[in-house]
C-alpha cells in the first residue's frame, strides 16, 4: 500500500492514498479465479436464524468459498437513516456467500448454486444489502433494497439534476427516470 508516515504530537500516523485503500485487499481476490456471490443485511441473531445459516454455510464444494458476516450496528447505526447515502443502517449484521474457484476446477456451478440456495433460504430474514456486495446478477430492485425506497428517492433526484441521460452507469444504477 502506498502510504507516507508523519509523526504528530509524538504519535506516527500512516497516510494513505486512496488508491492504495482501493487495493488493500487485492491480494484476496485472485485474478483469474472465479467468483460469484450473493449478499444481504441481517437482524440479529435468533434460533431459526442460525439454522439457516449452519444448515448451509458449510456445504459448499470448493476449498476457496466462503461466507463472510460483519456485525454491524455501533457507529454505523448512529448515523440517521438516510444522513448519507448508505443505507441499511439499522441492520445488525451483512454476510456474504462467495463461492471461488479456480480455472479448470469443477466447482463453479455447484458453488454458484449453493450461493443461490443459501442466500434463497436467508429470503425471511432479509433487512437490505449494502450496494457495494450486490453481485453481477442481481435484480435491478436490490439497488433500491440497498438504500431504502426514501433514500433511494433522493439519489434518484440527484441523478436527474447531474446525469439526466445516464452516462454513468456501470454500476449498481440508480436510473434518473425511476422514482
């Protein structure tokens, strides 16, 4: 990462650019592998909840899938709802199913249906998705599942006001014509 240090008030602080935070995790995802997920935001933790997630997280095929979950909530969660333009912050945990493979590896549709049924059987518990998870599939509803319909009627707003003809849009899109 490339970074510069500086020593204030006696404590040494690391400064980074940003492109090296873009690239700080690199290293994780392999060029050349195969990935597919699929994410959601989560309440917390309750009995049938935990079924769901142990009756499936480790039935993937591949040595290289796996399930990330983040607890969410303090600092996150004192923000107010739509204070920013991340949404979802009331949900207590995110967890994403990300099946990897290797190239010439036989694994990819049957880690990629695994995620699919996992994240299919994760359906009641559902509170959202953070926009950065959301994967290459995806319906065009999650993207107003990650901000929340309030929120996501005020990006759409400023979509309209700064990219009416929807120059950007190779992303997860907020289309300017869609309330």
């Amino acid at each position: 990462m490339d970074s510069s240090s500086s020593k204030v008030g006696g404590v040494r602080s690391h400064i980074s650019t940003e492109a090296g935070h873009q690239s700080a995790l690199d290293s994780t995802v392999v060029h050349g592998w195969n990935y597919y997920w699929k994410s959601t935001h989560l309440p917390e933790l309750r009995d049938d909840l935990i079924d769901v997630l142990v009756g499936h997280a480790f039935s993937c095929r591949s040595p290289r899938s796996y399930v990330a979950m983040f607890h969410l909530k303090g600092a996150v969660s004192r923000v107010a709802e739509g204070g920013t333009a991340f949404g979802g912050r009331q949900a207590s945990h995110a967890i994403t199913l990300d099946a990897v493979w290797r190239p010439r590896e036989d694994f990819g549709d049957r880690d990629t249906a695994w995620a699919r049924g996992f994240f299919a059987a994760l359906d009641p518990f559902r509170e959202g998705v953070y926009v950065n998870f959301l994967g290459g599939d995806e319906d065009p509803g999650r993207v107003r599942e990650a901000y929340g319909d309030a929120l996501y009627a005020r990006l759409v707003g400023v979509k309209r006001r700064y990219d009416p003809d929807n120059v950007f849009h190779h992303n997860q899109n907020i289309h300017p014509g869609v309330p």
